[in-house]
C-alpha cells in the first residue's frame, strides 16, 4: 500500500483499488429486512434478496496507460460465525499481469467476514506482496467495547473504533446495502484502515448508460471520496459505476495516479460476461 518511488507508484497502486472496489460492492448489499428462502442443509438463505448473491464472483481486468496491469477478484460466501450467527465471507485477490509479474511482481489476498444483522466487520485479514514487500494484517473487531484488535507484521495494538467502523472491505458492500442511485444522494461512513480511523465521503455524481463486455446497463456514477494518503496513490477520487437494477453490480473502476489512470473493466460475474 506505500510505495518506495515515483517510478513503482502505478504499479502497486492497482490491487488496492481493487481493494476498494470489494468494499464498495459491500456497502449496498444488506436489506434493514432479511426474506429467507431455504438454503443448503435446510438453513434460511439470507443472501437470497440482497443485491449480490451466496456465491457471487467478479473478476476484472485491470488496465494502466493502455496495458493490462492485472487482474482482480471478488467473492461472496453465506455461512456462520463460530457463534453459530449468519455472516458474510467477503474475499478479494489482486495478482499482476505476466509482464508486470516479471519486473514488479504483486499478489494481495484480503477475506472480510461480516456479521449480516448488523453488517459490521468481526475480523479481517490482508496479505501483500508487491515487489520485494510482503506484508500481513489482522483486525478483529470488538464493536460493543470500541475497539479493534490491530496486528500489523506480527505488532499487536488494541484501539479505540466508533460504535459503526466498517473495514476496507466491507465499507464497499455497504454501499451497496444503503446508498440511493439518485444523482446528488451522499453517505459518510467511518474506515479503520492501518491502524487509522478514516471517514470517507460516497455520492452519486449521476446516471449514464454505459457498455463493456458484461452488455450494456444504466449505471450510478458513483465518486469515493478517499482519506487514505499513500494507499490508492491517487488524487484523492475514485469512481465506480454501479448497474441501476437488482444487482447494483460495479461495473467500472477508475482512478487518477500520478501517471495516467488505472481503469478495472468488469469481465465475469455479470450479463454476457457471467459464467454458468
């Protein structure tokens, strides 16, 4: 998520994007009502009318200056907590390109498990590696005492979280759960991020039809307003272009970097491009 150099930055900059793309697919996703239908081993599917599905999965090639940088992947899985309560398992991989891979090798690896009454983060795990770099993080929250049990290369921190913090996963999905697709419609929510509270600001700038591979759709023009300095490496917004229908699927991806712009284009999971 930090670079050493101007030369590296667009490089590493992508799978954190990525990043926030999962958890922008989050932040829309979770009914104030849950319906159930019967699941597998008789169990109510939650997930049944929420805009993403048990067993979701997109994949996008992401571009840079006109050259295929990578490729990233978003999944969603039903189950229970060790308590025995439904949650969510959100996992994201980014890996770079076969020519990136040989000058600037990346593979980051994040899962998010969220708790689906209250659609808050219980724990989250992030793996990096990008170049020479490698990196873990661990985050297990304890919403009812405010805090987060922070473990960043093995460093153990307990700190202080507002009663709503939602993870760098999870924050997208909820966007997805709660944000109205109608032009000039904003939401605010709190980020722990390393170690960090972050607020971060998401408003629907307009509505565009748009086509890629997945078909052609209405979509949200969705701009993340981003606090974390030094992670996206961009000018500070990011956009994302949500489908107006039921699946509220983000399509597109695209944010300024220091040099050109990194652009995540929707490639499986959805319409055409959606796999049997």
């Amino acid at each position: 998520m930090f670079c050493r150099s101007r030369v590296t930055i667009p490089l590493p900059s992508f799978p954190h994007i990525l990043l926030c793309i999962a958890a922008i697919v989050a932040w829309i996703s979770i009914p104030t009502a849950l319906h159930a239908e019967a699941g597998p081993q008789g169990r109510p599917s939650v997930s049944a009318q929420l805009p993403f599905a048990n067993g979701e999965r997109l994949a996008y090639d992401v571009t840079w200056l006109g050259m295929r940088a990578g490729i990233a992947t978003m999944n969603v899985q039903e189950g229970l907590d060790h308590r025995g309560r439904q949650q969510l398992t959100l996992s994201m991989t980014a890996r770079s390109s076969p020519t990136v891979t040989k000058f600037y090798p990346v593979d980051n690896r994040g899962v998010s498990q969220v708790d689906l009454e209250s659609f808050l983060p219980a724990h989250m795990t992030f793996a990096r590696q990008e170049g020479k770099r490698f990196n873990d993080f661990d985050y297990t929250f304890r919403h009812q005492e405010g805090l987060v049990t922070a473990v960043k290369d093995g460093k153990i921190d307990d700190l202080p979280i507002p009663p709503d913090a939602q993870d760098a996963m999870s924050c997208l999905y909820y966007v997805r759960k709660v944000l109205p697709f109608v032009p000039g419609a904003s939401l605010t929510m709190t980020v722990h991020h390393d170690k960090k509270n972050y607020k971060m600001e998401v408003r629907v700038e307009a509505l565009e039809t748009v086509e890629g591979r997945w078909g052609k759709a209405e979509t949200a023009r969705v701009v993340v307003i981003m606090p974390f300095q030094g992670i996206f490496l961009n000018e500070g917004n990011i956009r994302v272009w949500f489908t107006t229908d039921a699946h509220r699927v983000p399509v597109r991806m695209k944010a300024k970097v220091v040099v050109g712009s990194i652009v995540a284009e929707l490639t499986e999971g959805y319409g055409s491009a959606a796999q049997p």
